[in-house]
C-alpha cells in the first residue's frame, strides 16, 4: 500500500491569515492543540488552517496544515515565519467510541501508521495464541449476586485482599491494584451490567485523549479534559504473543530504541501484547519516575494466571493538557536514559 503521507512541500499553496507579533505562534500553538475546532476565539482569528488530504473509507490521511507570521498588518508579501505540521483528527479512523486526533508541533515526521484496535474483543492472535480467545471463557467460574455486587462476591473474594477493588462510583480504591491482580466479574455471573465490580470490560470511558509529539520522548498522549483522581482511563491492546516470541521481537525493537511489549503476568509470564503493529493510543503512553497513572492487571472472564487484562487508572487528578504516563519498570539490564522530567527522576528507565 502506498504510504499515507508525501514528503513534505514547503512551496505548496496553501494560505494562512497575517499574524502581526512571531511571539504568538505558541499560544496558537497551545490553543490550537487544545481543540482545532473551537479553539479560543481570540487566537482563533489569528489563523486559518487548510487540511491538505482528508480521510476517506478505505486509508487514514493526514492533514499538512500551514500557518504564516508577518511582521505588520499591511504587508502579507514576505512572511517572517512559516509553520508546518501534521494534524489527524481521528487516529482510530472512527473504530474507538469518540475521536482521538493526533498532532506534531515539533517537527515534520508524520503520524506511524497502526492498525487500530479498539476494543479487547478485536485484540488479535497469532496462531500459538489463539487458543486464549477460543477455549479460555470455559476456566471462569461466576458468582450468584443479584444485581450489583459487594465485597461478599466470589469474584471479588478471588482477590488477595479479599474485597471489591472498586467503589460505588467505579473508581480504583487507593492501594487496589499495586501489587495484586485485580478480577472482575464475567460472563458467567449473574449480577447485571451495572455492576460496580464490571468497569474495564465496560470499555474506556468517554475521556477526550489526544496523541501529540513531545520534544525529546516521541510520541505521547496528553488528556484534554481533566480526569479524576483513581478513574480508568484505558486498555492496553495489541497482538497477543508467546514469551519466546516476545523475546525475539524485544531484541529488534531495544535495537530500534523503542519496545511496545506489556506482559499479561508479573514475575512468571507466559503471554505478552505487543502493540507495535495492532494497538490503540495506549502504545504512545510515556514513561515518568513520577507517573500520573498505574498500570493494573484484571482478570475478565478467566481465571488464569497467567491472562490478564492490563488497564491503565489516574493515581491522582490529572488536568486537561497534561501528558499521561505511567512506570515502565524495565528490569536493571533493560536501561535507558530518561527524559520524563519529574522532580523524582531516577535519570534512567529502569
């Protein structure tokens, strides 16, 4: 197929609105990422944007969009500044439940085109997997609640601590989830679908998430919204693969300076994702030594150990504009240097 994007053509024709001060190229800048839509009207004015390409049904185009600064008002001949960047406005091209745009500010490198999943039940296998999508609902066993669930559900008395994880409004207890599994009610449960013990198999909420390009980590997500503190915020999906297989590919992608492996199972693993070729916006998640976000493995409709769900909740009040990240924890041996930022930085991810 051919690529999504052409190489970038700084003598093409497409207008911009004069700018009178260079200075204000970030606020258009911050504004614009915000929301390209209804961005403040103040800054709005100062800019017309062109898409160059549209989505059609069958690929996934990215827009060029240009923005020029003159130095004065009465002259639009010879513009100070020219800007340039890409903008998508739905990544997953209308397969996740609300749009997720994707922006790059900070160079001229395209969107990395991946094949969207948008839900666990589109995750795929290859063939020494699929075993896992075919026979693994027949190992779960479900509980007798009527209704809505409490900490008395067999489901929830799978855990360690022996209690639901969640409250009432379906947010993370503080502790749930740090070190322990978390299991979920299924399929095989008799409690409905309201249940408060039922919040990742839900899907993701409707939270306005956008994949931008940072200055020195790639490819991030920030939130445009803000999210409360201990809420699920997103899945992680991709390929499911054996540990030997995940070995193989690990080795090419450290060699590459990036890896989009998550095992299902701490310590003992048997089976990992790999979001690299088949993914959602989680692939582009960013590590910090001070995360806003906790990584955390539920059991859905299996019992296994070894198959876990890995979902991704906000440790604290996370504002609109913040980039969300969490802790990769790679082992001593799998070191590189950090970029997160964050007062407790430990200058390498490891």
């Amino acid at each position: 197929m051919q690529s999504m994007y052409h190489s970038l053509n700084r003598d093409s024709n497409v207008p911009g609105e004069m700018l009178t001060d260079a200075s204000q190229l970030q606020a258009i800048r911050d504004s614009i990422s915000l929301d390209m839509k209804t961005a403040t009207n103040d800054l709005y004015n100062y800019v017309r944007l062109k898409q160059c390409a549209q989505q059609n049904e069958t690929d996934l185009l990215g827009g060029l969009v240009k923005i020029k600064i003159y130095q004065d008002d009465q002259d639009d001949t010879s513009p100070v500044v020219e800007e340039y960047y890409y903008k998508i406005d739905d990544i997953s091209n209308a397969r996740a439940r609300y749009p997720i745009s994707a922006i790059n500010l900070c160079d001229h490198e395209p969107y990395p085109h991946v094949e969207y999943i948008s839900d666990y039940e589109n995750m795929v296998y290859c063939k020494d997997t699929e075993s896992i999508n075919q026979n693994i609902h027949n190992k779960c066993s479900g509980c007798t609640c009527p209704g809505v669930c409490g900490d008395k559900c067999s489901c929830c008395l799978l855990q360690e601590n022996k209690h639901c994880s969640y409250d009432a409004n379906g947010l993370l207890k503080p502790g749930e989830g740090v070190d322990d599994k978390i299991f979920e009610c299924n399929m095989n449960c008799s409690c409905d679908q309201f249940c408060n013990n039922r919040v990742v198999q839900r899907g993701s909420p409707e939270l306005v998430l956008q994949v931008f390009k940072t200055m020195n980590k790639g490819w991030g997500v920030r939130t445009l919204v803000d999210i409360k503190a201990h809420q699920f915020i997103q899945e992680y999906l991709g390929e499911v693969i054996l540990e030997a297989e995940a070995e193989s590919r690990g080795d090419i992608y450290d060699e590459r300076g990036c890896s989009y492996l998550f095992d299902m199972a701490g310590g003992d693993n048997k089976y990992t994702i790999d979001a690299y070729r088949y993914g959602n916006l989680t692939r582009f998640f960013n590590h910090s030594c001070g995360p806003n976000m906790l990584s955390v493995r539920v059991g859905v409709d299996v019992q296994d150990d070894y198959v876990s769900r890995i979902a991704f909740f906000a440790k604290r009040d996370i504002s609109a504009m913040e980039e969300l990240n969490f802790d990769y924890k790679y082992q001593i041996y799998k070191k590189m240097k950090c970029y997160c930022g964050a007062a407790t930085c430990r200058q390498w991810v490891q």
